[in-house]
C-alpha cells in the first residue's frame, strides 16, 4: 500500500509538524506498516505520540509564591513555630517571621501553609493587594525587547518594585500616593476613606442589588479580608473576619460561614464610614426611616454584642457540654462616654422555656421563665444585692451605687449606664412580623403599615413547656393553683416584649429592691437578629403612650431606651432548643445550669436566682442598709407577699402598666397563681 494514499485519507482536522502527520484518530496515527504490525500481533492501539515544543514556544514564568518573593528581598529569613491549638485532626499552627525588627504572623492547618502565611502578612505590609505574589511579579519585571522567543524575561537587578527591602520606605510611599490618585481619578476630595461622597452615594443608590462586599469594593478597590478567628463552640459566629480599609482603621465580622463573616465586616465598615446601613435582605440609608427611634451608635452596638458573646464562651469554657444555646442575653455595664468609655459584663443568661405546670412551688424555690432576657434581668437583682451589701460591709466605695441625699436609698452613680442585648428580637409583640417583607430601599420606613390590625400590640403569653406564644383572650383571665396543677389550665407567663415594656416603666430592680434604690433603667436595648425599627419600638413603650397615666415628678416615668442591632446578624437555626438554662453574674465563681421544665439547678438544689434565694439576701439587708423609707431591722416582712405589696409606689405605677395596656384595647395582664408568693422564710 502506497503510504501517498495515507496521506489523502488523512482527515481535514490533521495537522502536519515536522513532515509527519499527527491528529486524534489512532488508526492515522504513525506509520502504515508499523501500526498493521501490531495489530496483526495483538498488542493494541498504538500509544499516542506526544508533541514536543518547539524551539521557538516561548516559556510561561510562574509566579513566586509568597515565601520566595519574600526569601528574595530578605534572604536567610528564619521562621518559628509559636503554637499549635486544635485537635489532632484539625490542628491550627501560628508560625512568626521577624522582618527587620518588625514580627509577622500567620496560622493555617500545616505548618507550611502557616509559613505562607506569615511571609504573606510581611509582604502586605509594604503594598495591599488581593494576591500579592502576583502582584510582585507583574511589577517587578522589566520588559527589555518585543523579542517573545526568549525562553525567560530577564530582570536587571534594582529594577524590581524595592531593588533593597530595607530602603522602601520612600518607594511603598510613593506607591501607595499612586494607588490614591488612581481611586480618586475623579479629581474629588475624598471623605471619607479614600472614596468621594459623590462616589459613595452614586454607590449607595445601586446598593440594593449588590452585597456588601461588592458595596464596599467599589466604594474602595483592592480591600482584602483576613481570618482573625474561628471558634467552633459558637456555629452562627464560628469565622471571624476582618477588612482593613484605607485609613488603617479594621472592621470585623463574625458569620458561620467565611463568606458571611465577610460580608459582616463589609457592613460595620459601610456603617462606620458612609453611613449606610446594609442587612442580608436589603440596605437601608441611617437617618431616612419614618420611625423616630434614638438609635444607638453601631460600633457600640457591636461592642455590646461582641463582649457578651466573648463573656458567655470564657464562663463556659469548661462546661461545653452546657454551652449549647438558642437564646443568649446579657446587661452590660459602661462607664463614662458610651463610645471609648469602659465597658464591663455584669450578667450573662441563655434560655428559651418556661416551667412545666406541675412542678410550679409554693416556697419560691423554682425559676418559672427560663426565658433569656428574663433570667438575665434576675441575674441583675442578683448583682445590684451584691452592690448592696458591700456597703452593708462598710466597702461602698466599691460599689455602683451611692447614697442619695439626706441619706435616704441609693441611686446608681453618675455615668454608669446598663445595655441589654439580645441574641434575637424577644418573644411577643416585638416579633410579630415578617424580616423579608422589606419596601423599596428608596421609600422611607413606616412606624406600621397596618396600625389598625388587632394582632399589633397586643399583649401575649409563652406556651407552657415550650417555645413562641399565642394571644391573650379578651377579658380576665384567673390563673388557680389547683387547675394548673391538674392540668385543666396550662400556666401562663407573659412575654418577654410584654416584660421588657413593663420594665420600662418599673425599672430592672424590681419591686423588693426598689424599697432601697431608685429605678434602674436600661440605657439601650441591642438584639442579634430580627431587628425591626417600628416593631420593636411599639413592643417597647408605643403601645404605652397613650393610655399610661403617671404622677410627673414621680420615680416611675415612662422610660424610652436606644435601640440597636448589630452589623453581624446572627443566622436563623434550625434546630432544637436545649431543655436547660445557664445564668451567671459577675462575680459567681462559675455558671449556673437550671433545668428549665423543673426550674431548679441540674444537681436538684434551689438556684441562686429564685424568688427564695433573693427573699433571703433582702431580708438580711433589712434595716441594716440606707431605704428610701425607715426599717425596722427587728421587724422584717414575714411574707414575700407581704415585702412586695410594702413597696407602695412601686405596686402603683405597676397597677397603671397594667391598666394602660387594658384601655388600649390589647389585653389583661395575666399573675401567677397567688399561692406562689404566700411563702416566708424559717431560719
């Protein structure tokens, strides 16, 4: 066979190189003869033939990762090894390198990657890009020639982007005046960080179909983010990350995911510096809502979150088997001015039940709400005993309080403040809505787009041995011991919206500490999640303002605390809610864990924070300490009560709460069975 006729029968997709005939089809591939041999032998298809390059196919330079660049402008580098945290099978290293007296750091799962890393974090600190080997080797070559047949780019020595590492000081300067002129072409003044307000609202405008990373990309090009942190103990803010912006200052975020930590941080960043509040499902201008509700600064907002979380993990370090948690609340105490002033975590409580009918006590000796926020604020009586009876040891220099004039009661001392915050919205009227159902990000937010609806305001009840809560009955409801207890009442327990609406009025001390101090108020309230501007603030004291009749001049007063949200969202968690209850006070020792069906501590014992518990610690400050009226130490009340109904003004403005909620149309508020606080002490 003529080996010409091969070549006719070659397919048009073939190619020729180097006088051969070379393409997919095996049965072309090679010689005639030799491919009939091995068939004819039964040893198969051919093996393919591999091209080779040609002389003249110039060579692709691979970029120098991030050790090599750096082992170049440094040679002899030495990188050590500081720890290793971690389980055996997910170990974290933290490796350092120290750069002309300057140390760097980096963490990874290997030792080599944590190499990488560190040598990374030198390298930004002399220009910020988003991958910064790359970045060296495109800058640093020097193109000599239009000659592409050259094997290799060569490079002058000097020629690079810093010829001497220890002399760039006035390059990295240069550069990064470079870098500014080039984000601002526009010729604008920029303010703030480095992108024009012209800019910034050309930007915010868009921002309803971008997310916040993308925002703040265009605001400020080239921003990389960074693990600070990752904490399995907490799922919704396992990752940590942070963003440094143009003027040095960092913003974090925490997420379950890296992408949503991400986007966290871009968001605190977008607050901070444009004054654009971004949330996953919108973004929202600050300052454009119709609600008229103070609003707390964001970064305090933040702050306030971040320390109760940070508090909660260091308390339960070594109880993670009763870290889990669907709720956390916390009041944090701050002193001086609310931005830089010291801020200090006096309460920590997580819980979302209340107590099972048949377990409820006739001696004060169980928890009945298990709620969050409800045990945070017991855990504050706790605390504000605590202040007390420091100054029944003669230490009252120690405490928050100081006594008011003409020595009658204490006040708490100018400039302290109390937060709450709240892992989510509380239960009730405060969460009665849909987070998804947004308007146009360009229409200003309503107070309430259905102000007439019956289910706004309305005062609302826990389920028995459960979570969320249902709708008060109209007209009065009696709860009796004995049908709770056989079961043909289920008990009920007012919601926390409803709780903390009172408390606005009453104050957190209650109405036994009350015969001592004046009302302690919540300076602001921040939640986690679930957020709503004009719900929250009906839940709150809306719903009170117009029925609620109170002596001006009086020490109960309507109460109207900041409200707040975090740039950091906790994620929604589907999953079951722990059947327990952790509350600790700065202070304790260690945390407490309650049982929250049986509404006593895990190892069956009275809890600290009981009706009992606090009876005792009241009596014991009787007559022993300044009060608002004279005591007898002799003559302390005998029933619980008997103590409360003595608090004469306290029960009246309570008395008022109530009937206001009535007049408005909303509802009866529902007590407990009157058995429940017809106990005395036996010492």
């Amino acid at each position: 066979m003529d080996t010409k006729l091969i070549g006719v029968l070659t397919p048009a997709g073939a190619q020729e190189s180097n006088g051969k005939v070379e393409d997919g089809d095996e049965n072309n591939a090679g010689d005639a003869k030799t491919s009939g041999k091995r068939k004819a032998s039964g040893q198969g298809t051919p093996r393919k033939k591999q091209k080779k390059n040609s002389p003249m196919t110039p060579k692709m330079v691979q970029p120098k990762n991030a050790l090599m660049q750096l082992n170049e402008l440094k040679p002899g580098l030495k990188y050590s090894v500081e720890s290793q945290e971690g389980p055996a099978h997910q170990p974290s290293f933290v490796v350092s390198v120290d750069v002309d007296g300057q140390t760097f750091t980096g963490r990874g799962q290997s030792k080599q990657l944590a190499k990488h890393a560190a040598a990374q974090a030198a390298l930004k600190s002399f220009v910020q890009f988003r991958n910064m080997p790359e970045a060296f080797w495109a800058m640093s070559r020097k193109v000599t020639s239009a000659d592409f047949t050259s094997d290799e780019v060569e490079q002058e020595e000097g020629t690079g982007i810093f010829s001497k590492f220890s002399s760039g000081a006035a390059a990295i300067a240069e550069f990064h005046r470079d870098q500014l002129k080039r984000f601002s072409a526009d010729g604008e003044d920029d303010s703030p960080g480095g992108a024009s307000a012209k800019k910034a609202s050309r930007a915010a405008e868009e921002a309803d179909k971008k997310n916040p990373v993308m925002l703040l990309n265009e605001l400020q090009p080239g921003l990389e983010y960074t693990l600070v942190a990752e904490n399995a103990a907490v799922p919704t803010q396992r990752f940590t990350m942070a963003v440094t912006v143009a003027n040095g200052d960092v913003y974090e975020g925490c997420g379950s995911n890296k992408r949503l930590a991400k986007a966290a941080a871009a968001r605190s960043a977008l607050l901070k510096l444009y004054n654009i509040m971004a949330n996953p499902s919108g973004v929202v201008h600050c300052g454009e809502t119709g609600v008229k509700v103070g609003t707390l600064a964001q970064a305090l907002a933040d702050r306030l979150g971040g320390r109760v979380n940070e508090a909660l993990q260091k308390v339960m370090a070594d109880r993670a088997e009763s870290a889990k948690w669907k709720v956390l609340a916390g009041i944090v105490m701050t002193q001086g001015d609310l931005e830089d002033g010291e801020v200090k975590v006096v309460t920590v409580a997580t819980g979302t039940k209340c107590i099972n009918g048949e377990y409820i006590s006739m001696n004060g000796a169980v928890l009945q709400d298990c709620h969050a926020e409800v045990v945070s604020r017991r855990c504050f009586k706790d605390f504000l005993y605590g202040q007390l009876e420091l100054w029944q040891k003669g230490r009252g220099q120690e405490s928050v309080l100081e006594e008011r004039q003409g020595g009658r009661g204490f006040r708490i001392k100018p400039g302290i403040k109390f937060h709450l915050y709240i892992s989510t919205s509380p239960c009730g009227d405060g969460r009665i809505f849909s987070p998804h159902e947004l308007l146009d990000s360009a229409e200003p937010l309503p107070a309430d787009r259905h102000p007439n609806r019956r289910v706004r305001g309305l005062l609302r009840t826990k389920i028995e041995a459960g979570e969320g809560t249902i709708p008060l009955r109209l007209g009065p409801v009696m709860q009796t011991w004995d049908g709770v207890l056989h079961g043909q009442q289920r008990l009920l327990t007012m919601s926390c919206s409803d709780k903390l609406a009172r408390w606005n009025v009453l104050g957190l001390q209650g109405s036994l500490l009350s015969l001592f101090m004046e009302p302690v108020y919540l300076e602001s309230v921040v939640l986690g999640s679930l957020y709503h501007p004009g719900h929250m603030q009906r839940a709150m004291w809306g719903r009170l303002e117009a029925q609620l009749a109170l002596d001006e001049g009086g020490p109960f007063q309507l109460h109207r605390p900041l409200l707040g949200a975090i740039s950091s969202p906790e994620s929604r968690q589907v999953n079951k809610s722990p059947n327990f209850s952790i509350n600790w006070t700065v202070g304790c020792e260690g945390p407490e864990v309650v049982n929250a069906s049986t509404g006593k501590a895990e190892d069956g014992q009275v809890s600290r924070l009981s009706k009992r518990s606090l009876f005792a610690r009241f009596c014991r400050l009787w007559g022993r300490v300044a009060a608002m009226e004279s005591q007898d130490p002799a003559q302390p009340p005998r029933l619980y009560a008997d103590a409360k109904k003595s608090a004469g003004l306290y029960q009246e403005a309570k008395a008022k709460v109530s009937e206001a909620f009535s007049a408005s149309g909303l509802g009866t508020w529902v007590s407990k069975p009157i058995e429940a606080d017809e106990f005395e002490l036996v010492f």
